[in-house]
C-alpha cells in the first residue's frame, strides 16, 4: 500500500468518516475473516500471509469491535435466517479458518477478555495430527533451500535473488498449485522437498494444529465451530462426489466430537472460483444453513437472506493498521468489491 493510501485510510479513520459510514448502513452483517493469531518473528518460516494479526493487533482490533459493533454468534445469525429472530443493529461476526494451535493459545483468551464468542472453521483432517497444510510446507522449502529458482507447473522457472523477491515467487508458486487439479496439485506438493534438495525435520510440524480437547474446552467456553472440509481441496476442482465427500466427511466428525449438530461451512479458498451453485447445492443437501466465502465486504442482512450460501468476509492480514482496519469494515469496502 503507497503512503498516499495510508495517509488516507489515517485521515479517514481519525475523522471518524469510516464509522459515520457504518451508522449509515445499520441493517448489515460484517464478518470478519481470520486465519492466525501470532508474532511474524515465530514463524519466519511458515506461511506469512496467514498471519492474520500479532495478538497485540488483534486486542487492538478488538476493541475496536467491541466499540463500534455487536459480535453476534453464529446460532444468533441462523436463529435469523430460520425463524426470523431479530439481530441487533451493526452485527458482526468472527471467524477464523483452518483450525490451527493460535486460535487457542492466542486469539482465545483475548476473545473472553472481550466476552465475545467466533466460530472456528476446522479442516477436520488435519487436526489433532502433524500433517503441514502445502502453503505452510512449502514456505519451509522455500526458506531453508540453498537453491535460487523453482519449476512452475506451466514448465516456466522463476528466480529470486532477494529474500523479498523469494516470498513474492513463493505466492505465485502457492497460487498456481490452486489451479491444478488436486492430485496434480498434491504431486507438485510432495515433489517439492526434493526439488528445492530440502529435507524437512521430523517435529518441524508438531503442535501447529489444534487437537480435539482444545476443541473441546474452546466450545464449552461458548467458541462455536464450522466445517472447512476434511482435506482442505478447492472444491471446484474437484468431482462433486469427492466435494460431497469432503463437506460431509468434515461436518461428521467434528459433530462427533463434539455433540451436536454443525450448520456452517466455510469454502476453502473462498474466492469466486472455489465455488459455485453446485457445490452450494451439495452444502445445502448436507444439512448445512450457511456457507462462508472469501468475496470481500460487509454485507447487507437482505443479501444474506437471499444468498445464506455465498455470505461475503473481510479477509484480514498483520499487514493491516487500524485504520486500514476500519477502512475494511466500512461498506466502502462493500462498494469497491462489486
Ligand atoms: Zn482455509
């Protein structure tokens, strides 16, 4: 982001503009989107643009929440949408996706400073185990390699000679896997230790996700949790009896640990192409009220009630300031993403 836009965003923020704009709009739903809670320095070698917020950060976005909003549960928003129960003005929503170890550690305890309750959507097949997510495993191939260039699928080769330029090669190498075909995708994955001569440590995973009796605790403290899938494929590209497969597969076993029945599903990826009215279709026929995208804003409640199978969220990233922040929250963000 240039300082011109910064400057902006500080402007628009400190005058109070971004939240006059909300009161505008009181009849809305903002979801927020995170995916981890944790310090940069923690994890130099691990997927950084899944650090959605330092835990200093995210106290600080927070309270802003908790100023300006009404976090409402996930129960709280299909009590609406089924049997019309009425939602407080401005309600707000948190989430986070994938399920790993900080939710617990970090954003929890910040969460009941706060009394405010989130729902965490679980890729079922890697909690409670030390299987790394691609993004995560290939970020550690990519830092400890002694190498300077990797194969793309499209046969091309991209060099870096930078530790900037090596992250800038590393997303465009993570975002062409999500165009592969998942088995193809899962051959490149598996091929890359030896392609960039990286042997990876035994523990190097070890406690990175969360595991059940975190689940657990987190739920009878009032956390409510969603389905993410059981393996985390774009669902899009896959057939529809592996997506059924894996939006039920996911949704049962975290109904069997914990107890009751999940409504929700958040779609891996979560942009336009990750899904569409089939894959909708299937999460309907699951059982499931509600479906979460990565199609960025705050929403109008209307919207949600015509289309509870495409409810947009604001992704946040550490890279965000307050104001930037507040910025997202506003339906300015709204407007700019149609
Ligand atoms: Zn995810």
């Amino acid at each position: 982001m240039s300082s011109l836009s910064k400057t902006i965003l500080s402007l628009f923020h400190k005058s109070g503009m971004t939240r006059f704009t909300q009161k505008l709009f009181p009849n809305s739903l903002t979801v927020l989107n995170y995916h981890r809670i944790d310090w940069l320095e923690n994890n130099q070698d691990m997927f950084q643009p899944n650090i959605s917020a330092s835990p200093q950060a995210f106290d600080e976005q927070m309270a802003f929440v908790k100023k300006w909003y009404r976090v409402i549960s996930l129960q709280e928003l299909t009590d609406w949408l089924l049997l019309n129960k009425p939602l407080p003005p401005l309600a707000a929503l948190i989430t986070f996706d994938d399920g790993y170890l900080d939710n617990y550690t970090n954003a929890f305890p910040i969460l009941k400073k706060y009394d405010f309750s989130a729902v965490i959507y679980l890729t079922s097949g890697y909690i409670a185990s030390n299987r790394p997510f691609y993004w995560d495993l290939a970020s550690y191939c990519f830092f400890h390699t002694q190498t300077d260039c990797v194969q793309f699928p499209d046969s091309t080769q991209r060099r870096w000679s930078t530790n900037d330029e090596k992250k800038e090669v590393l997303k465009a190498w993570i975002e062409a896997m999500k165009l592969l075909k998942e088995g193809e995708k899962q051959k490149w994955v598996s091929n890359l230790p030896e392609a960039l001569s990286v042997s990876i440590p035994h523990e190097k995973f070890n406690n990175v996700m969360l595991n059940w009796n975190q689940i657990r605790e987190m739920h009878s403290a009032g956390i409510e949790f969603g389905a993410h899938t059981v393996n985390h494929p774009i669902l899009t590209r896959i057939s529809l009896l592996e997506a059924n497969q894996e939006i039920m597969g996911s949704k049962k076993k975290i109904e069997e640990e914990l107890g009751e029945p999940i409504t929700s599903l958040a779609y891996p990826n979560g942009m336009k192409a990750d899904f569409n009215n089939d894959v909708a279709y299937l999460t309907k026929e699951a059982g499931l009220s509600t479906a979460f995208t990565l199609l960025s804003g705050p929403t109008s409640l209307s919207s949600v009630k015509q289309s509870p199978y495409t409810i947009r969220r604001i992704f946040l990233s550490h890279r965000h300031s307050v104001a930037h922040f507040s910025f997202l929250l506003s339906p300015f963000n709204r407007i700019r993403s149609i």
